[in-house]
C-alpha cells in the first residue's frame, strides 16, 4: 500500500509563511553549456524552506516546486515536491517522518522505514543537495544514512573567491559521496547556503555570479582530476618490456570469426606479432599474460558519446571503449580533457570529435554554434575544421536551406556530416542533401509519418510521434524497402542508439530498466533509484503500441544489416549502456560476430582509421581487450573486461571498476 499523502499542519503553516515572507527568494541561474536555461529560487522562512526549478532545454524541462520542513539537525522530515518534470510529465512526490517512522511516495517508488536517515529524493535540485551537505557538516565523522538507503559521506575539496553584481564571496567546494557512481559536487558560500553546482553541461550558479561559472567549474574540474591523477598512477600500469599475451580466443575482425590457442606480442604501443602459441618467440624481457582462453578482442569504438569529465573516460575504459567518438561538446572543456587522456594524466579512451551547429530558437541545441546565416555557417564549419575535427554534427534546429551549405562547406575541408534530421527534412532529404551518417533510429520512423511531422522533429515530439505511432510502419512494405535501398545506395552509416529508446518505447513502471539490471548488484543503491521508473507508456495499450514500434526500429536495423547499409554502435549516453546496445542488435537478428564487427573495424573504416586500428594486427595500435567468454555466443560478455590495454599500457578491469563506483566482480560475469 502506498504511503498516505502528508497534509500535516506544519508542512502546510510552513508553506503559507513562506508564501507571505518579505525576504525575497535567493535566485540562481540554471546554465547549459554556457547558456542561460532557466532559474531555481530559494525562499528561507525558519525551519521551512521553498524551491522552484524551472528551465528550459530543447522543449523540455521541469516546473517544480519543493517545500521543505528540517528538523533542527538539517535533516528533512517533510517534503512535498510538485509540478512537471523534466519530460513535462505531471508528478507528485512527498515524505514525511514522525514518531519514529519514515514514508514516502515517488515517481518511480514508495515505501517506509525506520526513520534515522536523510530522504534523498529522486525529483530532486541543488538546494537540496545543499541541505545534505550542510547536515553532513553538522554531524561527527561527516557520514549520515540515506532513505531510502545507502549512505553519504563529504569532502572538503577547495575554496575559490569571485565577484559578481553582489560584491566579492568566497565558495567552497565539497564532493559528496555515496549519491551516485561518482562523487557529487556543491559549492556552498561561507553562511553554508548553495552558491554553485552541477558542471559544463548543466549547472547552477548565484544570479549574478554568473560569469564565475567557467572559474568555478575549472577549479572543480582541478580537484576532481588530482584525485584522478592519482588513481591513473595506482591503476595504470606501464609495461618496462614487451608484453606477451597467450592462450587467448582472439576475434579476427576482418574474418568475422573467433581463432582459439592464439598469443599477441606488444612492444610500446604497437602490435608486433600475432600468431598460434608457440609461433611467436618469447623476448627475455616479455611479461607474459596467460590468457586462460579468454576472448581477445580488438578495443571497442562507442561512436556516440558526450564525455562529462574524467569519470567518462574511467567508465569507457571499465566497459573495454578504447576509442570513443564526442558528438557534440564545450570545445575547450573537451580540449582540456582528452589532452589528459592522451598524455596518460587521465585514464580514459582515444577520442575523436564532431563539432556540434544548431540554428537559433527555443529548441536550439547544447552548443556556442549557433546559425542563420550562410556566412554564420560557413564560419562554425570552417572553426572546427581548424580545430582538427573529423566531422560536424548537425542538428535539429538547423535551418533546412543552411544544411547543403555546411554539407558542402564541410565536404571541401575534408569532413563528415551527421547529426539529427533537421526539423522541416525526412532522413531521406537529409540523406540526398549530402549527410554521411545519421544519429538515431527515431528518424527512421519519422521518415515515414508525413510533413507535419517532420516540421517538428526539433522538439520533444520526435520522440512522441516515434513510440506513438511507429508502430503504424510495415518494415517489409514497399516504402521501407526502397528507404533502406537509398541507404544503401548512398553508403549512409547509421546510428542506431537503440539503448536509449529501449526504456522510453519498452519500459514499465516498477521493471528495472534492462541496461541497468547486469550492473544492478555492483552499483550504489542510491543509484538504482529510478531505474524502475518505466518509460513513456502510462497503460497497457499504449504498452503494446510503444513496444511494437521499438521493435519497428530492430527490424529496420535487420533490414538495413542484410542490405550493407553500414552501421555503427553508440549510447548517447553512459559507457554501461555500451554492452545493452550491442545485444538489442543480435536482438534484432544481426549475428553477433557482426556486430562485433561493427563496433571495431566497422567503426575504424568508417573514420578511416582501419590502417592503424580496429583489428588484432601487427603494426597497430596496441588497444585490447579480455573478456570472459565468448561474445561471438554471448554478446553481453564484453561487460566482463579482466584486462583493458590502451596504448600497450595495462589497466585491470576490476581495478577500473572499483575506480567508477562498481563493486568488484566476483564470480560468473552477466
């Protein structure tokens, strides 16, 4: 049974006072990737406080109201959260403690308990996360138990002094820990109220302050990184000699198949020999590694990430992504990261860039790029052409007049086109208008629902109309079959990034997600919070229709496999989301020992970078990886890397999963 709706006296006095109080609320500027999204307000009355968050970010975004009541330790005992929230959906969230006992009722569950811990709720914002860091400093050994469960711990990591239109402050910067896979961060001002939080791609800071974000967020981004620093020293191992690796099952991404009793050789960062044990002549100085039958892979290519910070590149190396591709990121923030990962300061994946360029307007996409003029475009391709990026990716804003400009404009610098289909275009148009590649298979049903759809493809509605009325498409009809011939026709690569509409089309309240379920006993209990949230289906028909048109998408994916149209493998999202991706294509019908393909050599053709990685060959990059079992049977074994090697330089794979967060594996690998 639900827990009841808390209607108490207090909570309901604490709203009023609140609302009647002549001390104006704290204001802080919510900032996507540099741009001024929205605002979240504070209003302090007593033991009572008051929270609106509101923003905007490509037609989404949340209006919520939070109220609460603290007992005198900081630690709430009434919440009461309300509104829509980031997907516009209408929610309701409360909790209430008292004589003892805890209940709550969220979005993605309820439930009751003792009450001796701090309610993390799962709607939740920045001033929230202030109040737990204040309570954290209030208490001996700065540890509190979490409700519904699991525990936080605070660091003090750095101060920083700023001025804005209020004078000079002086912010603090702590790390909690134990709220997700990877250390939280908050600054709070010298009173200990909020003053920052959050990071490139979203944050929030002090109104007025706002020209302190950059300052902010690099010092946060300095204290993160020493510590990682320091893990790339413990876990990085770099081999003095030559290295051997035996007994290995090793995938032949140019065959397709698996070869048993095989050794690598690896001096520095190169391949030197590959051939059956025993064939290979064992240096002196050779540490060797006893694969033990374990399948040798070629380094897997996730070609659809946003790397946040240093974290990402730790995660892509845990989930064997040696190389990853960023489809759209702050410029200098990325620059200042995978720098760190090319010296060795960081670990992380080789990564390759696309420069993101969106038109203005209230969807405009995540980036500084934005275009309206063919000057404007020229102008965004020709700077990241300089940049050295091997490709633009453009996006759903972008005015359909300006996609043959950038289209030619990038094609004369030597750079690839992608992106999402611009709003006004079917994929086909976009296709015939010169892109190389396109992200996301939601266009592939939008394709095929008409103009009106099309013309709002930018806003949230590119995925409504998909999961509404995908399900509508034959994918043996006549017009499919010619969509996928033109495809093939004009050697277009797709993008599938299946894993991120799973949960949307497929999901169910109270299932965990399915991307999450093989990870879900190695990670923080806080961090399975909303991983039975469901998707986007509210009743049993629509389950039925939204399901039917994800599994439109993998028949479409089987079609375009069988055809030659090329694919690619990419999240758009965590790295541990990379294996969830590759089994809904053998889901779908393509043989696993293709899609391993496709995520190796398939993906290094494809940047033209097969002549120095993607296969296990002499001459090339020395980026393996061993995993338990053999993926060419079982595709989800990828998620098992023992051994991780980037540039002939050693990581182990429990190593790398301790350093995300994951427990260490023990025992048989999902």
């Amino acid at each position: 049974m639900k827990p009841p709706v808390p209607t108490c006296a207090g909570l309901l006095a604490a709203v009023l006072l609140l609302g009647a109080s002549p001390v104006p609320p704290t204001r802080y500027t919510v900032v996507m990737s540099g741009i001024a999204k929205g605002n979240l307000d504070v209003s302090r009355e007593d033991a009572a406080r008051r929270v609106r968050l509101s923003f905007r970010d490509r037609g989404r975004g949340p209006d919520l109201v939070t109220v609460t009541r603290y007992d005198p330790n900081g630690v709430p005992v009434e919440i009461d959260i309300s509104g829509t929230d980031y997907r516009r959906i209408v929610i309701a969230e409360h909790f209430a403690s008292a004589a003892g006992k805890a209940q709550w009722t969220s979005a993605v569950d309820a439930g009751s308990a003792a009450a001796k811990g701090f309610y993390v709720t799962n709607e939740g914002n920045d001033e929230q996360l202030a109040a737990l860091a204040r309570a954290l400093l209030k208490v001996p050994g700065r540890r509190l138990p979490l409700l519904p469960t699991g525990e936080a711990s605070i660091r003090r990591m750095a101060e920083h002094k700023v001025t804005g239109s209020a004078g000079e402050a002086v912010a603090t910067l702590y790390f909690i820990d134990g709220l997700g896979m990877e250390p939280t961060p908050v600054w709070l001002d010298r009173d200990g109220e909020l003053f920052a939080g959050g990071g490139t791609w979203f944050g929030v800071i002090r109104a007025g302050y706002e020209a302190a974000q950059t300052a902010l967020i690099a010092a946060q981004t300095r204290a993160s990184d020493d510590a990682a620093r320091a893990e790339a020293t413990r876990i990085a191992k770099r081999p003095v000699g030559p290295v051997l690796i035996r007994g290995a099952l090793l995938f032949d991404a140019e065959t397709r198949a698996m070869r048993p009793g095989m050794s690598v050789l690896v001096r520095g960062d190169r391949i030197a020999a590959v051939g059956s044990d025993g064939s290979i002549a064992v240096p002196k100085d050779a540490q060797v590694i006893d694969a033990q039958g374990r399948s040798l892979l070629p380094g897997l290519w996730d070609m659809h990430v946003h790397l946040l910070g240093q974290r990402d590149g730790l995660m892509a190396m845990m989930a064997g992504l040696t190389t990853v591709r960023d489809l759209g990121n702050d410029v200098p923030t990325l620059k200042a990261l995978t720098d760190q990962f090319d010296s060795g300061a960081l670990i992380g994946p080789h990564v390759l860039k696309a420069g993101l360029i969106d038109g203005r307007g209230p969807f405009a996409g995540p980036t500084k790029f934005l275009v309206s003029t063919p000057e404007e475009t020229r102008a965004a391709v020709d700077r990241f052409a300089a940049l050295g990026y091997p490709m633009v990716k453009l996006y759903s804003s972008l005015a359909p007049a300006l996609v043959p400009i950038a289209v030619t404009e990038a094609h004369a610098r030597g750079l690839r086109v992608g992106g999402h289909v611009p709003a006004g275009m079917t994929m086909t148009e976009a296709v015939d208008a010169g892109y190389d590649e396109v992200q996301h298979a939601n266009f592939w049903l939008l394709n095929f629902l008409g103009p009106e759809v099309a013309a709002r493809s930018n806003t949230p509605a590119r995925f409504t109309d998909a999961y509404t009325r995908g399900h509508e498409i034959d994918p043996a009809g006549a017009a499919a079959r010619s969509f996928v011939a033109h495809l093939k026709a004009k050697s277009t690569v797709v993008d599938p990034t299946l894993v991120t509409f799973e949960t949307m089309f497929t999901g169910w309240k109270g299932e965990m997600s399915a991307w999450i379920a093989p990870w879900a006993a190695r990670m923080p209990a806080t961090a399975l919070r909303d991983s039975r949230g469901g998707g986007r289906a509210t009743t049993s028909a629509q389950l039925v229709d939204y399901r039917a048109s994800f599994l439109r998408m993998q028949q479409l994916l089987k079609a375009m496999h069988d055809a030659g149209v090329p694919v690619v493998n990419g999240t758009d999202g965590s790295a541990m989301l990379y294996a969830r991706e590759l089994e809904l294509h053998v889901a779908a019908g393509v043989p696993a020992a293709d899609v391993l393909h496709d995520a190796t050599l398939g993906a290094a053709r494809v940047m033209k970078q097969d002549r120095d990685t993607g296969s296990i060959a002499a001459g090339k990059r020395a980026d393996l990886i061993l995993v338990d079992g053999d993926p060419t049977k079982r595709i989800g074994a990828v998620r098992c890397a023992a051994l991780v090697m980037k540039d002939g330089v050693i990581h182990d794979g429990n190593d790398l999963a301790v350093a995300v967060g994951l427990k260490p594996r023990n025992g048989a690998c999902q």
